[in-house]
C-alpha cells in the first residue's frame, strides 16, 4: 500500500516488453526500435491503476549475450525477476515459441506471473496455439502494444493478482505497520481475556488488568503509551539528529 507492487516486465528479446510498458504508461518512456536488445538496462516508472500503486520495471530481453554490455544488461533483468512482487511474462504472439521463453519460464516457477501474449494485432498471430502450460500463470492475456489493445483486460489481472482479496476501499482501515498489527494482536487478545475473565466471574480486578493490557497496546498505536521498545524500534528505522 506505501511503496506499491513491484511488477516486472520480463521476455526474451523482441516480443514487445518496452512498448507493453509505454502502453501501460501511456507515454513514449522507454525506446523502442525493429531492432532485438534495444534495452540494456533496468528501467522504473510508477503508476496508479484502479487505486493500487504500482512500480512498473522494463529489462532487457533474457538471452545469451554477445557482449559486456547486454552480460550486464541480461544480469540485471535476472536480479530485477528475483526481487519482482509480480512478474508480466511476455510471449510473441507471432512467433513459435523456443528454449528462451522456457528458461525464463523456469526462472518463475514459484512465483506469481501472467503470461501476455503480445502482438495479436499480427496476421501470424492467428497460428499462436494456446501457451505451454509451463508458460502459464495465474492468467493469460492477449494483448497488442502497438495498437494498445487488450490492456484494460491485463490491468484487471494485475490488481486480481496483486490483491486476491479484494483492493481496501478508500474508508477502509488499512494496517500498514507491523508494529501496529502486533500491538493490535495482543489489544484482541487481552480483550478476550477480559470478557472471558468477567463471563466466569474470576473477579473485578483480574479482568481490570486485562482490561488495562488492552488499553495499552491500543495506546501505542496512538502515540498515549511508549516504552524503551518502542523507543528502540522507532530510532532503528529512522536517523534523527541531535
């Protein structure tokens, strides 16, 4: 909810990976050009759909690199995969499909991806079979880049896929801090103490110290109680002068 998903737009060469994210965009971000490996580098730009924040990264197609440059470039769409919240595995529509899209396919296992199978706006598209199901993830979404068609259809299975349950709506009370989930935990819990202390009558000043853990938990949140922990957890995280 603070930093946004970190989705990660990953191929082999040429099957459209920059010209998805300008889509995406809606603006000429990253270069595009006829010509396979035209990205050599990790490329970052944020935005907003349907209310989730999202940091949308473009790398340089997965293949055998033929020199220092696209080495480094093809290592860093690798690091970019390992640290992806959701990865956007995009196929060739108008291509067959070969060992490349398999390796990178093998890179994904365990993690969340959907496939996009781009360039449906080619005649050779019609040929393209369904996707080997180890190329399919959660979903598989046609779309073309070019035309930027099929996008609203892939912004869907973004959110479904970044948030299962359902996006918080705006009134919602959202817990962004595992501190405050922690504190809130024990304030449950000490509240059930102090109902079930006062249902079996174990008497007044046990259910009042119950009572009194509950209050204190919540009152970390707010700021109404600190101690030496809190104090710590909060100077860990941030650098204040003197």
């Amino acid at each position: 909810m603070r930093e946004g998903v970190r989705v990660v737009i990953a191929g082999k060469p040429n099957v459209g990976k920059s010209s998805l994210m300008n889509a995406l965009l809606d603006e000429e971000r990253a270069i595009v050009t006829e010509h396979p490996g035209t990205t050599r580098d990790v490329l970052r730009e944020s935005l907003v759909c349907q209310g989730v924040m999202l940091t949308v990264v473009d790398t340089a197609g997965i293949h055998e690199p033929r020199d220092a440059a696209e080495t480094e470039g093809v290592r860093r769409s690798r690091a970019a995969l390992e640290e992806a919240d959701l990865v956007l595995f995009v196929l060739d529509g108008a291509a067959p499909l070969d060992e490349r899209d398999f390796e990178i396919a093998g890179r994904l296992e365990n993690r969340t991806f959907i496939t996009v199978v781009n360039k449906m706006d080619l005649p050779e598209y019609a040929d393209f079979a369904e996707p080997d199901p180890r190329l399919r993830g959660g979903a598989v979404v046609s779309t073309s880049a070019l035309k930027r068609t099929g996008l609203d259809d892939l912004r869907d299975a973004v959110v479904e896929a970044a948030w299962p349950s359902g996006v918080p709506s705006s009134d919602a009370v959202v817990v962004t801090r595992v501190r405050h989930r922690d504190a809130l935990a024990r304030a449950e819990a000490a509240i059930g103490a102090t109902v079930a202390g006062l249902e079996e009558d174990r008497g007044l000043e046990l259910a009042a110290v119950d009572g009194r853990e509950a209050l204190g938990a919540l009152g970390e949140i707010v700021g109404a109680v600190t101690n030496e922990d809190i104090l710590q957890a909060i100077f860990s995280k941030f650098c204040i002068g003197k």
